[in-house]
C-alpha cells in the first residue's frame, strides 16, 4: 500500500512539472503591414508593448524629421573661395576690433570630385579665423543670409551673458536677413572657436564653424615657427544630397574633414627640421578622433585653450579630441620625410568607406 502511494504521488508531480513546462498558446497578436513596412495596416492599432519603428517616432516628432532633412537653400552658388580658417581682416574704430561677419549657403568642395551644401560664415569652410591680442575690445557684425534663424556662440571665450548666443536664453534668434552685433574683451589668451547654437544639430554640421585665436599680451619668449590650426568635423552625404553628420542609425558620417576638406585634399604642412610646430586641434563634429602622429612624439602645451605648466606636460603621439574639446600640442621636427597625422580611428580615414581619404594631412620635414 505504501509503495502505491508513492507511485501515485510521483505520477501527479510528474504531470504537474510537465503541464507547467508546456508553451503555452497566445493569441495571434501579428499586425498585417500595409505596402510600406514602417507603417501598419489601416485599422490596426499597435498594443502598448510594441515598440515603435524610428519612422513613427520621426512623424511623431517633427523637429527630429527636420535635423534630419538634407542640407538645402535657395539658389545656393559654388563658393569663390576654396581655403577656409583664414585670417579676418578688421578695421579700427574708437580703439575697437571690428569684424564683419556673413552666413551664407555655398557649394562647398571637400575633395576632388565631391561637393557638399554648406552654411557658411563668408563662405568658406571653417569660416575666418579670428585672431586678436588679449584685452582687445571686439565688436563683431554678423549678418544672417540664410533662409533660417541663427546664433553664435564664442566656445571658451569669457563673454557677457548677453553676448553668450543662446537662443531664447541670452539672445532672439538673428532671422533671415537680419544683423546682430556682438561685442567683448577678448579673453584669455588661448585657442577657442566660434559656432552656432541655433539648432547646433544641423547648422554646426552643415559648417557654421571657425577658430577664434587669442594671443597673449606678453610676447612668447620661444615661439613656434610654424602654428596650424586644425579643425576636425564629418558630413554625410548620400545620392547627391548633403546631410549634418549625427551619432545615430542612417546619419554616421560617410565622410571626415580637417579644415573642411578630406585627404587627399587635406593640407600638406611643410616644416624644417628643426622647427618647433605648434598644431591646435578643435573637434567641432559629433565624433571622438584619437589622432596620431607619426615620426616624433609631441607635448601637450595647452588643453582647452588653457596652459599646461611644464612639469604637466604629457609626451605622447596619440591623443584623443572630443567634441568640443581644444589640444595644443607642439613638437620638434627631429627627422626629414613626409610623416602621417590621421585619426586612428581607421573608418575615420577613409571617403564613402574608400581608404586613403578623410581626417588625414601629410606633414613635409626638410633640411
């Protein structure tokens, strides 16, 4: 009997384990699609446990649809200038730095054969360089040509709150056709740059960007002989149509520009052996690039356009710019030859995904 028992009571547990192990049937909660596979089918409504598709979160979020719209403006011309980063000229009134300032749209050549559309300041890409003496009064006028409104913000400078160029907060947006005047003490002495930050997003991509160089008031007692300023970004274009270069799914960049061009097109640095050269590294794009030069090691002098003291002075040949983010560094061009200053990351240095090409220049040592 006892044995009985137990059989019966195993037979049970048994059934038990086996029917709470079985699947277990679920209605067929599959959504027919319609002839485009983003969107469901009329009539179906999805439950609150699906996951929506990037194309319903882009039409139910409009200014995301737009940061993601392709680069355009009315009649836009090729560019009359193909160098950018240039120093601004400016002229002197009542002891004040003035400078003039134009956003505009152009064609802008980032290498042989590939044009992209750009926002521009003077049409060129970076826009003008800025370079003035620590404790100069500047007045800067900036006119907006383009079809959209627009800001700049003077990234590192100690400005005025109200000369900041936050939309909304500081400052209207300048509009179309509009002029606003921006005016400061420059300081401190150190590398900055100047950008929107009127949909950043977009307008920053597209290249409203320029280096803004303050010198200090006391002459260097070694100065570099040669002193780059180099600016890293990325753009994506696709099927002929320019888009702002973004970190997320169907906006990487495709291609990656120092100073507004991509290697080969990139600018050869030619220096003596001997020479002291001194390169300001400004990531304005969305991305991290760890660049790295090749042949010499190099001392980072400054970070964020402040001074390193000596005694912190890290010797390296590889270092990683963040957006945002502004490196001095300078070496002593010890050996002759052509030596390689390129991103490592690799998918960084080519074109479309073509190698060589993108965040790449030549530096030239000669006797």
């Amino acid at each position: 009997m006892r044995i009985k028992k137990i059989l019966i009571f195993s037979l049970l547990t048994l059934a038990w384990i086996l029917s709470a192990c079985a699947p277990v049937e679920t209605p067929d909660t599959t959504m027919p699609m319609s002839d485009n596979p983003m969107t469901l089918a009329p009539g179906r409504e999805a439950s609150a446990d699906v996951t929506a598709t990037p194309g319903s979160m882009m039409a139910d979020n409009p200014g995301a649809a737009h940061m993601m719209e392709p680069i355009t403006a009315p009649n836009v011309q090729p560019a009359t200038e193909t160098t950018g980063g240039q120093p601004l000229a400016y002229r002197e009134e009542d002891g004040i730095k003035v400078f003039e300032l134009t956003t505009k749209a152009v064609q802008w050549p980032i290498l042989d054969g590939v044009t992209v559309t750009a926002y521009t300041y003077n049409g060129t890409v970076p826009g003008p360089m800025i370079r003035v003496t620590e404790g100069d009064q500047v007045k800067v006028i900036v006119k907006n040509e383009l079809d959209v409104p627009t800001t700049i913000h003077w990234h590192g400078v100690e400005v005025p709150n109200a000369m900041d160029g936050v939309p909304g907060v500081t400052q209207d947006p300048i509009q179309p056709g509009e002029t606003f005047t921006y005016e400061f003490i420059a300081k401190p002495a150190g590398t900055f740059m100047y950008h929107s930050h009127f949909e950043g997003d977009v307008q920053v991509g597209a290249g409203l960007y320029a280096p803004f160089i303050i010198d200090p008031k006391e002459t260097e007692a070694n100065p570099p002989v040669i002193d780059k300023v180099l600016m890293l970004s990325e753009v994506r274009m696709t099927d002929g149509e320019t888009f702002a270069a973004m970190p997320m799914g169907g906006m990487e960049p495709n291609y990656f520009t120092i100073n507004g061009k991509s290697f080969p097109a990139t600018e050869t640095i030619t220096v003596k052996k001997g020479d002291l050269v001194r390169l300001r590294l400004i990531a304005i794009g969305q991305f991290i690039h760890p660049m790295h030069l090749h042949g010499m090691p190099f001392k980072i002098v400054a970070t964020d356009g402040h001074p390193v003291p000596e005694a912190a002075q890290l010797t390296k040949d590889t270092i990683s710019v963040a957006p945002g983010e502004r490196y001095d560094i300078e070496f002593v061009a010890t050996e002759t030859g052509q030596w390689m200053l390129h991103c490592h990351i690799l998918h960084h240095t080519t074109n479309d995904n073509v190698e060589p090409g993108g965040l790449m220049l030549m530096i030239n040592v000669v006797e």
